[in-house]
C-alpha cells in the first residue's frame, strides 16, 4: 500500500509539474505551427529566446507582447525611430530597406558551430520583394534552424490574426489576446462615432522628393485601409501600385476635401 501510496504521489507530481511549464511557457506546448501572412506553415520546436525584427512595424509588436528583452538585431528603420525604440538603440543593425546581412545574423546566433532553434526573424510578406519572408528564408536557409516568420502588422484588417499568431510563436497568448479585445473595442467606437458621417475625399502624402515628387498610398496599403475606417474617401485608390507617386498638380486637378 505503500508503495502505490509512493507512485501515487510521485505521478501526481509529474502531472502538476507539466502542468506548470505549460502555464510558465515550458516546452509542452510545443510544437507550433501557425500559416504567416505569405501562406506558409511555419513550426517552432522550442522556446523562443532570439528575435529579430527587421522592420519597424515588427519591432513594435514584439515590444507590444512583452518580449522586447529577446530582440537581439534590429532594422535600419528601428535604428531611425530612436524615440520609440530607445532601449534597443544599442543593438547591431542586420537589415535595411533592401537588404537582408544573413551572415551577420547567423554569427550572432552561432554557438559552438550549431545552431538551437529557439531564433525567430520577423519580416513582412511581401512575395515577390527581397525583404519578404520568401526571400530572407531563402537566403538564410544555408544556416539550419533559423525561423522566417512573413507577418506584416501594417494592414488594419489582418492586425488581430497576425498578432495572434505571434502571440503562438512567442508564447505569449494572453496578452495578444488582451490587445486583441482592446483593439476590437476601440474599432467598435471608431464606427458608432462615424455612423452618419459624410464621406469627405483625401489626399494623404507620404515622404516625398520635393514638390515635384509626392508619395501617397493607394490600393493595398495600411494607409488606405486606414483611410477606409476613418470613412474617408482615398484619391489615389485607383492610381496603379501600391505606393504611387503624384504632383501637386494632379492633387490640385482632383481637388480633395482634405488633405493629410
């Protein structure tokens, strides 16, 4: 009797052990598998403990789920906003605008010539670009056990499955979820506040070249979904690409309501 009183004892242990870890971000929970913003399936097997986030929009929702003591190497662009990110000013640059130094980030992830796959790179989708997640995984896919993650954090309609989904990578689930309500509350006030709102035209301006070089935002960007919400009309929503260039004089032709 004893000794099952002992095995008892011992397995309802274990059992409570396991149970823990989990709750505390142990290795029960994995794998994971999430599908990212490019459509591919993509599996953890360990703890994340080295982020990289090669853009900016990525940098803050790492910072967003807590998880800002794992970044290791940032952007050129998180490098620019110094007042946002201030505590990792100090950390070694391994990407820019249009490029990707994968040997940097697998020397700094390198340990006794292997690497543990607990490294997670965090880029947009971008499919055809060589700083979408296609191409980083590419080019870092002579180096094993380094994880591409395609999550974009820019578009308004996809912002609550993609922080979901990092919130999976990063086992921080709660507090995805807490943005996720707060997200969804704040949407539900923005669209009681505009219910009979007229709809104005807008012409949005981006960084430009000068005057006789205007950037805006067209089909496909955050900012025109965001314009979309705000129950604005965007004027450059036909324009071709994403991204389309203007002057001033096709603003004034098209004579917005607003412009920001």
């Amino acid at each position: 009797m004893n000794k099952l009183l002992l095995c008892a004892i011992i397995v309802s242990m274990t059992l409570l052990q396991t149970a823990l870890a989990g709750l505390d971000g142990g290795t029960s929970g994995y794998p994971r598998t999430i599908i990212d913003s490019a459509g591919r399936s993509i599996t953890i097997s360990q703890p994340i403990e080295r982020i990289f986030p090669l853009n900016a929009d990525a940098a803050e929702a790492v910072l967003m789920l807590g998880r800002e003591d794992k970044i290791i190497g940032i952007s050129e662009s998180v490098k620019k906003k110094n007042e946002y990110f201030k505590n990792l000013q100090d950390l070694p640059i391994v990407a820019n605008q249009n490029e990707v130094n994968f040997e940097k980030i697998s020397e700094m992830v390198l340990e006794d010539n292997t690497i543990r796959p607990n490294v997670l790179v965090v880029c947009y989708s971008y499919p055809d670009k060589p700083s979408g997640a296609i191409s980083i995984d590419k080019g870092l896919s002579q180096f094993k056990n380094i994880t591409v993650a395609g999550l974009d954090f820019y578009k308004p309609e996809n912002m609550t499955d993609e922080i979901e989904k990092l919130g999976v990578l990063l086992d921080c689930e709660g507090k995805a979820q807490d943005f996720i309500s707060w997200h969804e509350q704040r949407l539900a006030g923005v669209e009681n506040a505009l219910g009979n709102v007229s709809i104005p035209r807008v012409y949005y301006e981006g960084a430009t070249d000068g005057l006789g070089s205007l950037n805006t935002y067209g089909e496909g960007s955050g900012i025109n979904s965001l314009q979309i919400m705000a129950k604005g009309e965007n004027i450059a929503r036909t324009l071709e690409g994403t991204y389309p260039k203007v002057d001033w004089e096709w603003v004034i032709s098209e004579n917005p309501d607003v412009i920001i």
